[in-house]
C-alpha cells in the first residue's frame, strides 16, 4: 500500500463518546480460532490488552498464560500475559499480519498497544477530523 | 491508493458497528447480529452456551467505562 494510508472515522463506544477504536481479526492457537475484536487505539498501552474471556475463545489454557502485575491508571491489577503469540490482521488489510502476545486482564476493555499493531503501522490520530489513519511501517 | 481500496477498508471496520444503543449491556458480552442483540451474558463462555446464540454471532464485551492507560 502507497500513498497517504487508510483512514476510518472515530466510532462511538456503548457510552456515546466518539474514539479510535479498531477491528482486528485475531488468529488463536488453532487455525479455526479466529475472533474478530474491536479495540481502542492506545498509545500508551505497552502492549495489547485483552478482556480475559478472549483467552479461551483463542484457544489458551492455564498453561499458555503467565501471571504478572501491571500498572494503569487506578493503580496496579493482576493480569494474565501469553506465553505465545497469535497472529492478527486488521480487517480490511488482511494481507498484513502480525503477531500479539494478549496481556489478559479482568476488564471487558480492548485496548491495540504498541509492541505489536503499533510495530506492523504507523498509527495517526486526528482528534480534530475524528479519524485515524494506518501507513505499513 | 485507490479510493476503492479507502471505501472497502471503512467498510470492513465498521463491520460490527452496533444498529442499537449498547449502554443498558454495559458491563456483559452481547452476542450481535446483523449489528442487533440477539442475547447477553456475565462472560463469553455463558452468552455462547446460550441456545439462541449461533456459532457466528459476534461476541462483544460491553464495557461499563472508558479504558485506562496501561503501561504494562
């Protein structure tokens, strides 16, 4: 893909409010574990963070996950990191793939972080038009 | 790039926008289709337990407020 990238306009979230979300397919462990999941572009998240209940539908067991604690805003939380990756795409670029080791956690948020969409995209953000636009890196 | 290739990506992202206001699920997964909640459930597990529920429903979590930001 050349030229100025590809750009979807800010979606509202079940409170109402406009923000960068995304939709990625993420390809679990087996090869029929495709879950298509909406996230929140996030910048600051160092990696992607998944609700907890995303881990079963992509196929990881006790076994695949390692218990860590993270920081966020409210402080710290307990969470779950894949031990191994899976692989994603965003929709629409399927020809794109890259690899997402999900940190699990008690949350129902989906948040895109950097180590991972961020490495395969040059993410940005307009807050003035409402958009976000992808460039390969 | 192509304007096509423009119109096709918005498209596939708004592939699971909702048709219906989400706020009254806040804090379950729904199961949607065709962008309508068709069930919901405390967890993924339960709502795809559900008879009503067909293996290619979208299984959406409903989050009760905006996510924070984590530096993990």
């Amino acid at each position: 893909m050349e030229g100025p990238g590809l750009s979807a306009p800010y979606r509202p979230g079940p409170d109402g409010q406009f923000r960068p979300y995304l939709l990625l397919t993420l390809i679990g462990l087996k090869p029929d574990q495709e879950v298509e999941i909406v996230g929140l572009v996030d910048t600051g998240a160092d990696r992607s963070v998944l609700p907890i209940d995303y881990a079963e539908e992509l196929g990881y067991t006790v076994d695949d996950l390692a218990p860590v604690d993270v920081s966020q805003v409210e402080g710290t939380a307990s969470a779950w990191v894949a031990k191994k990756p899976c692989e994603a795409f965003v929709d629409g670029l399927p020809e794109i793939k890259f690899k997402i080791e999900p940190l699990f956690v008690a949350s129902l948020n989906a948040l895109w972080g950097r180590t991972d969409l961020m490495m395969a995209f040059t993410i940005a953000v307009s807050e003035k038009s409402r958009e976000l636009t992808l460039q390969p890196s | 790039m192509a304007a096509q290739d423009q119109e096709s990506f918005r498209r596939a992202q708004a592939k699971l926008d909702p048709k219906e206001d989400l706020a009254p699920y806040m804090g379950k997964w729904v199961a949607l289709r065709n962008g309508k909640v068709v069930a919901s459930d405390l967890s993924a597990k339960g709502l795809r337990s559900q008879p009503k529920v067909r293996p290619t429903d979208a299984i959406i979590p409903v989050p009760r407020s905006r996510a924070g930001y984590f530096v993990a």
